[in-house]
C-alpha cells in the first residue's frame, strides 16, 4: 500500500524535528547557583505567623526568620538567651522579668522592644486585643498559663503567670513563642502570614504559591550576617519525586528521606545527617479494663515485642529503641539508668501464664500514617506478630489519621486493648504530663487514653511543673521514668531520628535535636 | 436556538445544588474535623472546641450550609484553613495549571491515537498493524503514575533531559520553552492510556469505514490511496471518533491528579487531595463546585455546539 511510503517519508520528517525541538529543550540543565540553598519541603506552609502553625514544615521556614526571647543551645534543647539577654525568675516561680537586647530590629524596621514583646503575647492571648481577629492561634494554650505581659521600660519585660509552670522558658524557645513585627501585623492584618517580618538571620522575599518560599540574608543580624545569600524552600509533598529532585540536582538539601531510600544516597557526592530527637513512638495499653489492667500483663507486653527488629528492619534504622517516656533528646531530664525492655518472648510467656492471662484476645488500633507515626501500619503488623507469637490473640483496626485521633483520644474504653502513639515535644514535662497523670484521663481533657494512673508519678510531675530549679526538675522527671517504665503503662518502642541529605556543594550543616532547620551558618559553593 | 440554551442552562442550576448538598453532606459526615487535622497531637476535647468556634465550625450543620451558600453566591467562597488564603484564588491559579497540563495531553493524545489508529488501520495485519498495536496495549497497560515515575527516573535523574518536577524553574525566565521543559514528561505520561484508547477505536471506526462502498467508488474513479485514507475514510470515521475524544477529555482530566502529585504539578487535583487529608472543607467544597460548574458548563457547549452541527438533534 502507498501509505506506507508517505508513512516513511512523514516519521523522517517528524523525527527530524523532534530531534531539533528536542536539543533545544534539553540542553544542559541549569546548575543551581552558589550561595543560594535550595530546600526540598514535605509541603506547602501554611502561613509564616509564627502564632498561627503548628506544623514542624513551617517551623523550618520560620526558625531562620524569626527569634524568640531565647532559644535552644545549639545541639541541645536547652534554653539560652535570644533576642532576651538576661532573665531572672521570682522566688514563687510566677514572675518572669526579661532584659531585651539593645538595638535589634525587625526587617521593616520596627524597632525591637518591650511593647513589641507585649503586642506579641497580648495579640495570642487577649481575645480584646485590636489584632486578635489576625488568629486563630492554635498553640495559645503553651501560654495560657500567662496572666499579663508588662513592659517595665524600653528594654524590660515583665511576664506574670497564673501559677509556677517550669515549662515556659522551654516554650518561649518555641516557634508559637517567636516575635513577629507589631507594625507589619498592624498594616498586614490577616495578610501577615504571607507578608512576615521579623528579627531573624534572614528575611523574607516571596512566596509563589505551590511553588517557592524565598528568604535572603539578613545583613544586619544581631548574631552575625548568615553565610547564604538566600534559601529556596520548595514544597514537594511526594517523597519519591522529592528524592529524585535530590538525586538530579533540583536541591542542595532534603528532608525526611524515607527509609527505602537511604540506599540512594550512599555515594560521595551526598551526606546523610540524622539526629535523634524529643519523639517517642509507643503504644497506649488499655489499664482500666481487659488483660492489660493487670500490669504483668503490660510488662509481657514489653518483652514480648522485638523493638531492635522494628528500628532496624521496618524503620531501616532510622529510629532508636526507646528505654522509657522521656526521650533521651532530653538529655539534662532523661534518667541514663534505665535500660529498655530486652526482647525476651520466654521472660513474656512466664508472666502471662503467671497472670493468666494466656491466650488473651486484643484489639489493636493502628494509623495508617499521621505526624511523626513513622510505618505505622508495617510496625503494627510486626508487633501483632510478636505479641501473638507469645500467646495474645491480636486483632488489628486501621484507621486513617484524623479518625484514628477521634477514636483514640477520647481514651480506649470499651473499644481497644491498645493503640499506636507518637509524641513530638519539646519540654519533659509535656508528654507524662499531658497524657501519664491521672487528671488527664481524657473526661478531664487530658490524652491518658489508657487510664494509667499512680499517685506517686502525680506527685511528681506536679512538683516537677513548679520547680524552677533545672537540677531539681531533672531529678524528679528521673524518678517519674524509672517508676513509669516498671509500671507499662505503655509499650515504649522507638525514638525517631530526624534525617536530611545534602549535596557535596553544602557545608556546615547539622540537624537541631529540636527538629528545628537552622541555616545561619551554612556554606553552598 | 437562545431559548434552548437559556433552557439548558436553567436546568444547570438544580445540578449545581445538589452538587454543593452532596460535597457538603461527606465534608461533614467523613470522620475528623479541620480542628483535630491542625492541632494533632494536642487535639484536646477543649482545644479542639476552642478552635472550631474561631473557625466558625461551632453551628449548626443546617447554618453552615446555608452561610455557606449564601456566602457563595456573592461570590466568597471563603478562606483555606490550611493555606491561609482565599479559596477562590486558590482554585483559579490550580484549575488553570490543570488545564494546561490535560490540554497539553489531550492534544497529544488525540493527534497521536488518531494517526497511530488510521495507520493500523490502512495496514491491517501488517507489521505496521502489529507494532502500533503491541504499542497500544503496552501504553493501556502501565498505570499512568508509575509510567511517570520511571520517566522521572530515566529522562530526568540519569539522562538529565528534563527537570524532576513543578511547572516552572526556580531560577531563570518563565518563558513558554521553561514551560514546555516542565510540562513534556508529565503531559507524556498523562497521555499514553488515551493515546491507546483512542487508537484502538479509531482503528475499528477506520475499518468500518474502508469496507463502504464509497471507498470503493474513490478508489475506483482513481483517488490516491493516501487521499482515500486520509481525506474520504477518516472524515466518515471521526464521526464516531468525535464522541470518543470527548469521553478521553474526561479520562485525562480525572487521571491527572496521580500525575500532579507525580510530578508535583501545582494543579486542581493535588490540590483537592492535600486538601482532604487536611480535612480543609472550605477549600475542598469550593473546589469541587467550582470544578463540577466548569464540567457542566462545558457538556452544555458541547451539547449546543452538536445541535448545531447536527439538525437532527432537536431544540
């Protein structure tokens, strides 16, 4: 037939001009330039008002536009002066007085002083305030033990709180305590989530929506200019397509690579990072009713479950074994002592038969995924097999995250024996407190959804709560662990290790046990 | 002609409710509330309620809906909680990146099934025939999400043709040739199932047509066999291709949210599933009326457009 000659003729002509279109569309691709770091995001944020988000992906952007009054010590999570350079506490722990650095600014100019640190604290917390309507504030609550925020004089400012409460130095250093410019929220209003300013080593340029979050220096940083001209965050929610973005040069550094594709990485021309951090994942057991009120019970549970296996195998080694409540980020709170449950089925068949409690039906409830709840469907699976292998009968429920808060949350009761948990927190007292004392069983609006409850850990966290002494604090939230682990009120499995992966073109950089992105001193060439 | 289309677009309006009841009735019965979504971890009950009524979630369902439509039909469609900006900004700027990605597409799949159809066709049972086909069943046969992420690992990662992902350069010009560096894999891989759709059915339409008799006569009164094929056969054959293309405008529209997410394209669909997994209702029911109202908006102009072309069709 004669249409295949035109069909001939035709492809040669066609694949003539592919080829030219094609050389034009290729050639070489365009190397990102020095100075500037790319940084690949799992998402897009939702705003740069540090009052307003709560997710660790805006902090990122955040931390390097914005100070707080203090900060955490690099490498550590303990607090050291900010944009406050000295503080003093009064006797009955109910007093903050704060002396502020001398001649910071914000980016558009704004003097820094006490009434931007009044604005700032009265904006989230006083529902009157002419600027409150800029909100919602999520967090608030960090602060709600704050009664009133005092500017003495210019360079002095004075916190008084309801009741003593330990944590607040600790939350001041959090984003939701960062200090925003009172005339850019006043000009902006609403629209100061898209339009930032703030004191930080860098300042805010542009956001193309979906696109890119673009900060350049700050040359007038009271700790020094930063190294970079600018950095790029690029949201990228896939993780595959943002480690191919990695893998062709589209960015210097990357986020949360997921486990399978820590392999990827292994050559010269990348650093892999990883920095343990305040997360602890473990598994709420139901103490009110069922198999697990009896604590023998728990303990088998604990030795049951082989923990080595789930970092080392489900979670690629991108986690630790986890000894107790506390995270070991904690370092000046976290009782060294304790070692965690050995994996030890024989140790866990004795004490079920010594409960008898063999052959013990559970429901399990497991997360399909959600904040930093890392595999949580492959770990529950291993788990189920563990416990079952040592003679529990484990059935498992899945449910996608916000169902799964709504089931788990209002507390087990007459629905599961146990469920998958993480916490990502940044003072000690904040998990055992908010989810280990008996007033916070969950008709009191706690997270106790298990119903543990012993008087000493009470005690101990109340007394730890007023204490402002760190020594002492450290010691109480020692004793709280050693008690907390003998009595399982959980099965403590893993503390997550927070990765990146930059390119050979990056220097200086170190993941923040914080989980905080930190880019002042890093080098791109 | 005007009150038939006056007619059809009145009978659009009792459509676009119920479209706004159905989205908002699952927004409301799917577990999880935007409160619970933003505040994770520290969703206590008293949090929790705190936030919803700075939302302006605390009301009754009945209310909202109506604050809702009201509020619409003044044109707000409100503010994304999770963005933090108006949903109607928001949804434009996507559904326009959404449109250039499945035009682009749909172009491709249309010339390319066409052609690939009509020289199957001609070449019945000839090797041309056999490797078109083989081709097409491949390309129906690979789900389009993994299509792309092998692209992205050839042509992107090791060959380094092509960028990874997004729409446009982080740095340099946004021209049309940086579009068009962004948009050859994702538009490729969107376009490969309809492509073989499409080629498979204008191969039998095609077949239909050769064995008619006119065929014969234009053969027989000398007519070149490429004029035959081309002019004569595929002008009979796209009236039963036509309707085809417009089911597979529908198919690449709706495939492309596994490749917006893919290649991270910025477009209506990833949209809509970062949206849900937020539980961002405002953001999800703005956007799915605003897209459901673009779909019948566009069957009612393909419908008039057909009545026009076709006396058959009443009015």
């Amino acid at each position: 037939m004669s249409i295949t000659s035109f069909t001939r003729r035709g492809l040669l002509a066609a694949g003539t001009a592919l080829t030219l279109t094609f050389g034009t569309l290729t050639g070489a691709q365009a190397q990102t330039p020095p100075g500037v770091l790319i940084v690949g995001q799992i998402a897009e944020p939702k705003s740069l008002d540090p009052a307003a988000v709560t997710a660790v992906n805006d902090f990122r952007i955040l931390m390097n536009v914005y100070d707080g009054l203090v900060r955490y010590k690099d490498g550590t999570l303990e607090v050291e002066p900010a944009l406050a350079t000295d503080w003093t506490i009064s006797e009955d722990g109910t007093e903050y007085t704060f002396t502020l650095r001398e001649g910071v600014s914000f980016h558009d100019g704004t003097p820094f002083n006490a009434e931007a640190v009044k604005f700032n604290f009265d904006r989230m917390l006083d529902e009157s305030h002419p600027f409150h309507d800029t909100g919602p504030f999520p967090l608030a609550f960090f602060f709600s033990s704050v009664e009133s925020v005092e500017a003495v004089d210019d360079l002095t400012v004075k916190f008084t709180l309801s009741e003593p409460y330990a944590p607040f130095l600790s939350n001041l250093a959090y984003p939701t305590g960062l200090l925003v410019s009172p005339a850019a929220v006043e000009q902006y209003g609403a629209d100061f989530g898209r339009n930032p300013s703030g004191t930080g080593p860098f300042k805010f340029a542009e956001w193309r929506s979906n696109e890119a979050v673009v900060i350049e220096a700050n040359p007038d940083y009271w700790d020094g200019a930063p190294e970079l001209q600018a950095v790029v965050f690029r949201p990228i929610t896939d993780a595959n397509t943002r480690t191919a973005e990695m893998l062709a040069g589209g960015i210097d550094l990357m986020v949360e690579v997921p486990p399978v594709a820590l392999s990827e990485f292994q050559g010269e021309a990348y650093t892999l990072h990883e920095q343990a951090g305040p997360h602890v994942w473990f598994l709420i057991l139901n103490a009110k009713e069922g198999p697990f009120a009896d604590k023998l019970v728990r303990q088998a549970a604990n030795y049951a479950i082989n923990k080595e296996a789930l970092v080392n195998d489900v979670l690629e080694g991108t986690a630790e074994v986890a000894a107790g409540p506390t995270p070991p980020a904690f370092a000046w709170a976290y009782n060294d002592d304790l070692e965690p449950y050995p994996y030890d089925p024989e140790k866990a068949k004795e004490l079920l038969a010594e409960a008898g409690a063999e052959g013990a039906e559970l429901t399990f409830y497991v997360t399909e995924g959600g904040s930093g709840m890392l595999d949580p469907i492959a770990m529950g699976t291993a788990i189920q097999a563990d416990l079952n292998a040592v003679g529990f009968d484990t059935k498992i429920e899945t449910y996608e995250w916000n169902t799964f808060l709504g089931e788990v949350n209002p507390g087990l009761e007459g629905k599961a024996d146990m469920a998958e948990m993480a916490w990502m927190t940044n003072d000690p007292d904040t998990l055992p407190f908010l989810a280990l004392r008996s007033d916070a069983w969950p008709d009191k609006g706690g997270f106790n959804s298990g119903y543990y409850s012993n008087p000493e850990v009470d005690e101990l966290l109340e007394a730890a709560r007023v204490a402002t002494d760190q020594d002492e604090r450290a010691e109480l939230y020692k004793q709280m662990q050693t008690i907390v682990q003998e009595d399982a009120p959980w099965v403590f499995v893993a503390n997550w290790k927070q990765n990146a992966v930059t390119s050979e073109r990056v220097e200086n950089f170190t993941l923040q046990p914080s989980f905080f992105l930190l880019l002042d001193d890093v080098v791109k060439n | 002609m005007t009150g038939y289309i006056l007619k059809r677009l009145l009978s659009a309006i009792p459509v676009l409710l119920g479209i706004t009841v159905i989205v908002f009735a699952i927004m409301a019965l799917i577990p999880g509330d935007p409160a619970t979504a933003i505040l994770g971890s520290y969703a206590t009950p008293e949090n929790v309620e705190k936030l919803n009524r700075d939302l302006g979630l605390d009301k009754p369902l009945v209310q909202q809906y109506f604050i809702w439509l009201g509020n619409m039909m003044g044109g707000d469609f409100g503010t994304s909680f999770s963005l933090n900006r108006p949903v109607l900004d928001e949804v434009v700027e996507r559904f326009g990146a959404t449109l250039v990605l499945a035009g682009t597409a749909f172009v491709l799949c249309s010339i390319f099934g066409i052609v690939a159809g009509v020289i199957s066709a001609a070449n019945q049972y000839g090797w041309g025939d056999k490797g078109i086909t083989f081709a097409v069943l491949l390309g129906i046969s690979i789900p389009s999400f993994f299509l792309g992420m092998m692209m992205i690992l050839i042509f992107a990662v090791k060959l380094k043709w092509f960028p990874v992902s997004g729409m446009w350069p982080i740095y340099g010009d946004r021209d049309l040739w940086a579009l068009i560096r962004h948009l050859t894999l994702p538009a490729i891989a969107l376009a490969v199932v309809a492509t073989g759709v499409i080629a498979r059915l204008s191969r039998s339409a095609m077949l239909e047509v050769l064995r008619q008799d006119f065929i014969r006569t234009a053969r027989a009164k000398g007519v070149h066999e490429r004029g035959v094929i081309w002019r004569h056969a595929l002008k009979a054959a796209m009236v039963s291709i036509i309707p085809v293309l417009g089911i597979q405008a529908g198919f690449v529209l709706s495939g492309a949210v596994y490749i917006e997410i893919v290649f991270q394209w910025p477009g209506v669909g990833r949209m809509l599933v970062d949206a849900i997994l937020k539980r961002d209702i405002l953001l999800v029911q703005g956007g799915v009326v605003l897209v459901a109202a673009c779909y019948v908006l566009f069957n009612i102009a393909v419908d008039v457009a057909q009545s026009l072309l076709d006396p058959r069709i009443k009015t």
